[in-house]
C-alpha cells in the first residue's frame, strides 16, 4: 500500500473523533448528518473527500479536518459482476466508489480512537458512551448484520466502526480495498470476510449503535442507518425519526 496512505500527513493526532465520508452524489446530506450530529456532540469531525463539490469541501472544512483522497481520486472500483448489479439496483456502480473509498479514509484518521459513521446514520443522542466501548492495543468494535446470509462466516455491518487507527485490520481493510475490491459485493462483505481469515477480535456492538429500521423504532437508540436507496429516499422525503422520537420519550 502507498506509504501516504498510513499516514496523517505528520499532524499530531487528537485522542478520539468522529469520521464521515462522501462523494458528490451523497453531499446532499452532509448539512443533515452535521445537524443530527451537532445537536448533542461536541467531538472533533474528520470529513473524507471521496470526490466533492467545492461548496461541499468548504462546508467540511468550516466544522472540521477536511481529508484528502488524492492519491485514489482516479482508481475506479466498479464492478462487472451483472448479477451484484441486479441485486442492488441502478445505483450500485456509483455507491461502490463511496463504500471503498472508506477503508482508504479510516487509515487516515487524525483520531487516536475513531468513530467511523456512514452519512446515512442519523445520530439521536451523544455518542460518547460508545468511546466506552474502547480497549488497549488493537481494537475494532462493529454490529453484526441482521442477516449473514449464505455467508458462512459472520457479516458484519460497517455503517458504525469504532477503532485505533493502527489496528492491522483496519490496515489490511485498506490494502485489500486497493487490489481486491473487485472480489466483493461491497466493503462490508470484504472487512468480514479479513475479521474471519485474520480471527481479528472483534467486540459486537449494541444494535441501539447501529439500528436499522426494520427492527422496530426504539427510543432508546444511539444512531438509525438509513441503509440502501430507500433510506436514503426516506431522509430526503421526512428527514429522518428524531423528531417523532423525541415526541415519544
């Protein structure tokens, strides 16, 4: 792997942070996920460019560490696999340079211990009793996935990581996103499948941590994913539950 890509461009690193992503196409909801997020959070934010807006880099760098992806902004991680195609719809090429985009990030955070977020979760509370979660050395804390399958090992959701940045998992994620991605049907499949050959240990995160929808609507939730094109749809059409939420408790 490129030696840049393990670095933090020689800056000091801050003990513990948030980290997002986006690309053009899902900058719409970068004023969304800051407002959901700054509501009850006061953590430092790293913000990954995987291709945006200059408005959208200014908007980044007002509230946080804007990351550069340079040295990938070319590679493409599309895939000619029909049928991984078909079974997500027509968006899948585009979110395929999003999703591997996101282990080239995670190895660049400015943060000691870092919570990785999608910018499709919609943060309900404060996200520091999830820094509770973290241990010594290496160390990786993600949910499982509500369904594995015909995987016959656990799948893992990376909507939500809480990690050390020199975990050598996360590292290997990076490394592998660079010269395998065309394996996988997408990073969450790809970093499972590293958490089982490597026997990486790995702490199970509450599912209040990374909720989807279609388990209920707790009130009690730290973070709801939006996952796929319909949750996506749902945040741009109603903008998400916190307000029904907040009604409820």
């Amino acid at each position: 792997m490129p030696k840049n890509l393990v670095t933090s461009e020689g800056k000091s690193l801050n003990s513990k942070g948030i980290l997002v992503g986006s690309n053009k196409a899902l900058e719409w909801l970068l004023p969304w996920w800051w407002e959901r997020y700054s509501a009850c959070n006061t953590l430092p934010v790293a913000f990954a460019d995987f291709g945006l807006s200059k408005s959208a880099r200014s908007f980044c760098e007002e509230r946080g560490q804007l990351i550069s992806l340079d040295e990938v902004s070319k590679m493409s991680f599309r895939s000619g696999n029909q049928q991984w195609a078909a079974s997500y719809g027509a968006n899948y090429q585009a979110a395929r340079e999003g999703w591997f985009r996101k282990p080239l990030a995670l190895v660049k955070s400015p943060f000691i211990t870092t919570l990785w977020c999608d910018l499709d979760c919609e943060i309900l509370k404060s996200i520091e009793p999830i820094f509770s979660l973290d241990k010594e050395d290496s160390y990786i804390a993600i949910a499982r996935e509500l369904s594995d399958g015909d995987s016959p090992y656990p799948i893992y959701n990376g909507g939500v990581i809480l990690y050390r940045r020199e975990t050598m998992l996360i590292q290997a994620f990076a490394e592998h996103a660079l010269c395998k991605a065309s394996e996988y049907w997408g990073d969450d499949r790809l970093l499972s499948h590293l958490i089982d050959t490597m026997k990486s240990r790995v702490e199970v995160l509450s599912p209040l941590c990374n909720w989807r929808i279609n388990q209920g609507v707790p009130v009690d939730a730290f973070i709801i994913h939006w996952v796929g094109e319909w949750g996506k749809k749902y945040i741009r059409t109603y903008g998400g539950l916190k307000s029904q939420i907040e009604k409820k408790s």
